[in-house]
C-alpha cells in the first residue's frame, strides 16, 4: 500500500525521454561488453578446445630463412634452438636430423619404372601424426617404413602421371608398392634395401624415415660428421599467435607462412574485440552517467513530496527501498535482454560456424555471464549510492 | 507505559527572534520546562511571538535556535534519521497549521500513508469512522488540492490520529473550523489521547476550553 502511494507521489514521468535514453545506452554498451566477452571466449575455445584440434596448425616447421647471408649457413646453433625452446609460446623442439649420406630409390618392375637421388630426414615420433604399426624399424626389419607429404603424390597425380601418360595411383595402391633403396657407403659400395611408404602427411615437407633407421644409417654411411639441424618442428598451442610470428621475423626464422597467416586473423579479431571493448565500456560510462542523473532528477523533481514524507516520519530507509525498486529492476531487464540477445547470436554463430567445421559453444560462456554479473553489481552500487546522497542532501 | 516519555526545552530561543523576545517575558523561552506525556497542555501565543516555530523546533524541522530541545532525555540534535523517523512513526505525532496536505492525493489517500508508514495502529475502516464522525467521508476520495480548508484541516486531524502517539501537537488545529466542528473535532481528539495515554501540546492565539488542560502557558 505504501508503495502505491509513494508511486503516486514519486513520479519518473517528468524524465520518460532521458530514462529511454539512459536504457537505450545502458543495453547498448551492455551488448557491446558482453558480445566482447563472448567473442573472446569463442576465440580462446577455437584455440584450444580439443574438437578443433588440427593435425597440422600446431606444428610448424621453422629455419632459417635462405638469402645472401644465409646461403649455405642455415644450421642452428645450440644457442638459437635453447632459446627457441624457452619461448612461452613454444611448447615443444624437435630436431629435424637430415640423412648424411647420399642414398637413391629405383622400382623393383618394369611395369612401373623409375629411379632418383633421394635424401631422408626424419624428427622424433612425437612430432608425427601417423599412427602406423609399420611405423618402426630395426635391424632386424624386411623394409625401411617411409612417411611422404600429401604433395608428392598430387605432384605426380595430378602433373607428372599426365604429361609422361603414367596412369593416376591411389594413396592405398601406392602403400602396396615395395622399392629398392640404395645406400653409398663412404667408401664406394653400394648396398641395397627395400622400401615401402606407410603413410602421408602435411605437417613436414620431407621424406621421413624412422629415427631409428637414420642414427643407424648415419652411423654406418655417413660421409659428414656435422649432426646440427637446420630445421626443427615446433609443437605451438595457436601458430597464430602474434608473439611467435614477430619473433620468428626478428631471428631471421621463417615457418610454413599459410600457418602463420592465420596471426594476421588474429590480430584482426583483437583488434574487433577491443574496439568492441572500449566503445562498451565508454558507452557504459555516459548510460551510467545518464541514469545518475535520471536518478537525481527524479529525486529534485519529488523534492518537496519527499520532504513533507520525511516530515512525516517516513524513514529514509524506507524512501531509499522504495526509490531501488523504482530503478534497480530496469537494470536487472536490460542486463536479462542483453544476456538473452548475445544468447540468440551465439546459438546462430554456432549453427553457422557448424556448417563449416568450427565448433564454438551453443551457449553463453561462464565469463560473459560473470561480467553481466558484475556490471549488474556494479549498477545496484551506483543506483544506492546516488539514491542514499541525493536523498540525504534533500533532507537538510 | 514504563518510562513516562517527556519534552524538554531549556534556555531555548530562536535566532531570528531573539532580541524580540528577550524583551518579553514567556513561560517557554529561554527557560527550562519540561513536558509529560501525561499532560494536556495549551500555549497561548499572540501573533509573532513564535508559535509556530515553537512548534516546528519540537518537531525538530528548524534548528536556528539556542538552547536546548530534549525527547525523553535526549536532545535532538544528537539523534540520527532513522531515530528520528522512528519517533515521528510512533511517539509524535503532529497537526500543522498549514496543514501540509499532498495537494495530489485524495483525501484518503494523505490519511492512509500515515496509516501505512508504520505498523498500521488502526485498520483503514477507522478512516471512514473518523470521517464520517467529523463529516467529511464524503470528500474521501476527492484530491486534497481541491478541498476546502476547512476540509482540508480535518484530513489533517484525522492524518495525525491513525498513527500511534505519546505526544500530540497541534498548531492552531482549528483555526478553519466553525464552532460546532470545533467541538466534534476535539471531541475526537480527547478519545484518541485517552486511548494512548498521550499527552497534547495545543498552541493558539486565544483562550479556550475545548480541551481540559492540565497547564496553560504563555508564549
């Protein structure tokens, strides 16, 4: 009942424009917060949520790049692979460790002939994304298991086998397919192995033998003695981190460049998610100012009625509880609305992003909910202690 | 009542009047009185000898004065606004003289948020009761704005008697009313102090007996 009379006499009606335009610019920058919050979080679980896992993203092959200075002189030192090791951003090094010793592949028939020059590398198994039980090799094993990139069989696929007239080969065929491997030992002679691939990959652009088979051939038809890479492989939580791509520039690095373009996208999405930031909380800044003073002006406009109520013996107490009724439940609206439209935009981005692979959250994150939370607070703080001063200062 | 509640003033004088009436002699100003809650007392004051500031410094709504204003032993200076919203729910109660009406409420309405502002001490038919004794239950729902004043002066009795009470105080309560509203009116007044124990502190410019006061006093 008291509520009803103090409504009555505690009118908002003479500021209706500046409440609209306090709400209108109070659920804008909300938006504009909570959507950059959102946005974030999506961007942090594309990055590391396990669904959008690459095979390939996280590992970068990096050396030197080769110019002028360079030529010749692409070996990394210790120093250079510890301090690439130390990098925050760097998870893991391999060594990619090149074969020191001149070897040729040539077919077994004459259905199918062919014959070249060949080098091997190859990097610690950790650093390999098939998964074969061929995958293995010792002394004791009837072939040398082999891992090619994807690009050698569409360069033959798709240019060599039509301009020589060669029929097309399947990835499955081509596993079948044994060869002879010939490796010069330092003193001239020749022995022979027998070669099959086991599998393809993007991640190194190199014909990879297991570890194993290359210490053991390095020992035994090695013609150099220099063991230094030139190139590693890099385990990296995003390639596209900004931080990384700088750093390989400044130490004269370079890695497989379409990984690390995706650092340009990211630089953009920062970019989006800060102006999205700083215009929010800008924004937030003037709504709040307006609400203030929608607030003050309510209370100047009731001035007298609240000082006769206080005459009365109306506590300011019960003044105070009747004037955040008034005010406080817009802002809980605006930041409920607010809430519900990020949540439709989320749902819809992820139906989008769906259709195209990219898994985010159908739902809101705990972050964005967080900051509505503590904006919500943050307004309840604002709506008491202006309503407690302008009340106080009526009443002297 | 356990403690007898009390209102005392001492040496008390307000600025703005003060040389005036220093050259005066008054029962009340600057001098130490006390008042009970078992007391009816009635202050006769001519014109602009402080009446109605008398009345609004006990009320504790003016502070230019000098002296001292205590409420059960307390000065008021000291005490905080929820104290003080406290005592004006429950231990004073007050009729202006200008009556103090929110011109945009109805009748009921000004009465009712009395009623409301604290634990209710009358159910709202006591409302229609009262009205209905001093005659103007027909203008209930009628703005206060648009009364008479003699309507208007009655909304205002009826307003400071459907809250609880130890003091009463009345500012030339009915100076808007004819002889026989006088006496239904005071009639009232009696009853609802009786039923509380209270005690009334009445200021007019005039004799009178509407009341059987305990202690007539000059200003």
């Amino acid at each position: 009942m008291l509520d009803i009379l103090l409504r009555k006499l505690i009118k908002t009606a003479s500021g209706r424009t500046r409440f609209v335009m306090a709400v209108m610019g109070l659920s804008v920058a909300l938006l504009l917060i909570l959507a950059a919050v959102q946005v974030q979080a999506n961007y942090n679980e594309l990055l590391n949520g396990k669904t959008n896992q690459d095979s390939t993203a996280n590992f970068l092959v990096v050396n030197k790049e080769v110019n002028n200075k360079t030529l010749n002189a692409t070996t990394l030192s210790d120093d250079e692979l510890k301090k690439l090791q130390q990098q925050p951003f760097i998870d893991a090094v391999g060594n990619i460790s090149p074969g020191r010793f001149k070897a040729s592949i040539e077919s077994y028939t004459q259905n199918f002939p062919f014959k070249t020059d060949i080098a091997f590398e190859s990097v610690p198994n950790a650093f390999i994304d098939v998964n074969n039980e061929d995958w293995k090799w010792d002394e004791n094993s009837s072939f040398i298991p082999m891992i090619i990139p994807n690009m050698f069989l569409d360069i033959y696929n798709f240019q060599f086998s039509v301009s020589q007239g060669y029929p097309q080969i399947t990835p499955a065929a081509l596993k079948t397919v044994s060869f002879k491997v010939n490796m010069a030992a330092p003193n001239g002679s020749v022995q022979s192995y027998t070669g099959r691939i086991v599998g393809f990959s993007d991640r190194i652009s190199s014909v990879l033998v297991p570890q194993s088979f290359m210490d053991w051939a390095n020992q035994h038809y090695a013609t150099q003695q220099t063991s230094k890479p030139s190139r590693v492989v890099i385990r990296t939580k995003d390639p596209g981190n900004p931080a990384l791509v700088s750093y390989l520039k400044q130490n004269g690095l370079t890695a497989d460049a379409d990984k690390t373009r995706f650092s340009k996208y990211r630089q953009i999405v920062n970019a989006v998610v800060n102006v999205s930031w700083i215009t929010g909380a800008v924004m937030l800044v003037f709504a709040l100012l307006i609400f203030t003073l929608f607030i003050q002006l309510t209370i100047a406009s009731c001035k007298e009625e609240i000082a006769l109520l206080i005459t009365l013996g109306a506590a300011p107490k019960q003044l105070q509880g009747f004037l955040m009724k008034r005010f406080f439940p817009s802002n809980i609206a605006i930041t409920l609305l607010s809430l519900i439209v990020i949540s439709i935009l989320q749902f819809l981005l992820y139906g989008i992003l769906q259709k195209q692979n990219i898994y985010v959250s159908a739902y809101l994150s705990y972050y964005t909910f967080a900051v509505a939370g503590i904006v919500l607070l943050a307004l309840w703080v604002l709506n008491y202690t202006t309503i407690n001063k302008y009340i106080k200062v009526n009443n002297k | 009542m356990g403690t007898q509640n009390s209102i005392e003033i001492n040496s008390l004088i307000p600025v703005p009047l003060k040389e005036k009436l220093l050259q005066r002699s008054s029962d009340i100003w600057n001098r130490q009185e006390v008042f009970y809650s078992n007391e009816w007392i009635k202050i006769k004051a001519p014109s602009g000898t402080g009446k109605t500031t008398l009345t609004h410094i006990l009320y504790k709504l003016r502070f230019d004065y000098e002296g001292s204003v205590l409420w059960s032993n307390k000065n008021i200076k000291d005490i905080s606004d929820k104290e003080l919203a406290q005592a004006r729910q429950q231990k004073i109660s007050i009729i202006f003289q200008d009556l103090r009406l929110f011109q945009n409420l109805t009748a009921r309405e000004n009465i009712e948020l009395n009623r409301v502002l604290q634990e209710p001490f009358y159910e709202n038919r006591v409302i229609d009761e009262m009205a209905t004794r001093l005659g103007i239950a027909h203008i209930l729902e009628q703005r206060a704005g648009l009364c008479s004043y003699g309507e208007q002066q009655r909304i205002a009795i009826i307003r400071a008697l459907v809250q609880p009470f130890d003091f009463l105080l009345m500012d030339e309560p009915f100076s808007h009313l004819d002889k026989e509203n006088i006496t239904i009116a005071a009639a009232l007044i009696t009853e609802e102090c009786r039923k509380r124990n209270a005690g009334f502190i009445l200021t007019d410019l005039d004799d009178d007996d509407h009341f059987p006061y305990t202690r007539k006093l000059n200003l």
